[in-house]
C-alpha cells in the first residue's frame, strides 16, 4: 500500500504594524489598542507620554479615510549641547540597524558645507538646516526612516514609520489643482 503525504501551502501573511497597530486600522480600534491619546487631530492622534529607547517622544498616527497608513515617533527631550543630538540619532540608528539589519539608504547632505570637517560644529550645523542625516530601512510593507534635520536652531530627531502601500496611494491623491 502505497502512502501519500498531502503538504498544504498556507501562505505565510505578515501584518506590518506600528505600535502593534495594523496598517489600515480605524483610529477607533488604534485609540483601543494605543489607549486615549492626549489629541485627536483631523488626520492623526497625538501622544506625549510614550517612551522609546529610554528617551521622551511625542508618537504620532496619521490617517487617511480613517485607515492607518503612517506612525512617527518625535524626541521629546532637550539638550543644552547641539552634538547630543547626534547621539540620540545614533542610538535610535543602531538600534534599528540592529532589528531590521542594513539600511536601504544612509544619507549624509550638507546644503551649505560651512561647518563640514568641524564634528564639534555638526549640531550646529544641523540646527541651521545646513546638514541632514537619514537612514531608511525595509520590512514587508513598511519603509523606516529614521532622521535628525533641523531650521531656526532647533532639531528634530525622529523615526516615521510608512505603510509602503497605504502611502502609495496616499501620494497619488496629491491635489494638484492650480499648479
């Protein structure tokens, strides 16, 4: 007697999520997962008292149709030293190095090069929006971008996290009417 072995190929579906937050979830079923957020906002709902690698950052959803397509996290920390900064960005970057692997792209673009070969000057140098640092990493449908830029001599360190399709569809609804 002759015996078959039946092999059943599910398909293997990974949820690309923020927060534990399902792409394309309602601010209604992110609001029950994420708790109260301290603002609702048109296209979003804020939150300030969230933690991330031991630092403050302001976390952020964004919606479109009521679908959740991006969640960004902002530190909320200030720092007397520019240069501490860069430290902040660094971590946040070896940490992601660390759970996504190599990033996709690692960008260093100096605008105006006055500060460039003064390390001591680079938070400077960011502050005035003369320097900018990113790095973008992928996993299944969703595209990180963690970021340190800055204009008016203040910087913003933050990671945005897209649904790589809700994004897209996102982008082409961009009104150009007028132009």
């Amino acid at each position: 007697m002759k015996k078959f072995l039946l092999l059943l190929i599910v398909p293997f579906i990974v949820l690309s999520q923020f927060r534990g937050v399902d792409w394309g979830s309602t601010k209604e079923i992110t609001i029950a997962i994420l708790g109260e957020p301290n603002k609702v906002l048109d296209n979003g709902i804020l939150y300030t008292d969230f933690v991330l690698g031991g630092k403050k950052v302001y976390t952020i959803c964004y919606f479109d149709n009521n679908k959740l397509y991006k969640g960004a996290y902002v530190l909320n920390e200030l720092h007397s030293n520019k240069n501490d900064y860069l430290f902040d960005f660094s971590d946040w970057k070896k940490a992601l190095t660390e759970k996504y692997g190599e990033p996709i792209e690692n960008e260093v673009i100096w605008k105006n090069d006055l500060y460039k070969g003064q390390t001591q000057d680079y938070g400077m140098a960011i502050s005035v929006g003369h320097l900018l640092l990113y790095t973008i990493y992928e996993e299944g449908d969703t595209s990180i971008e963690c970021s340190i830029s800055g204009d008016n001599y203040e910087l913003t360190v933050k990671i945005i996290y897209s649904s790589k399709s809700l994004s897209d569809v996102k982008k082409k609804k961009i009104n150009t009417e007028g132009f």
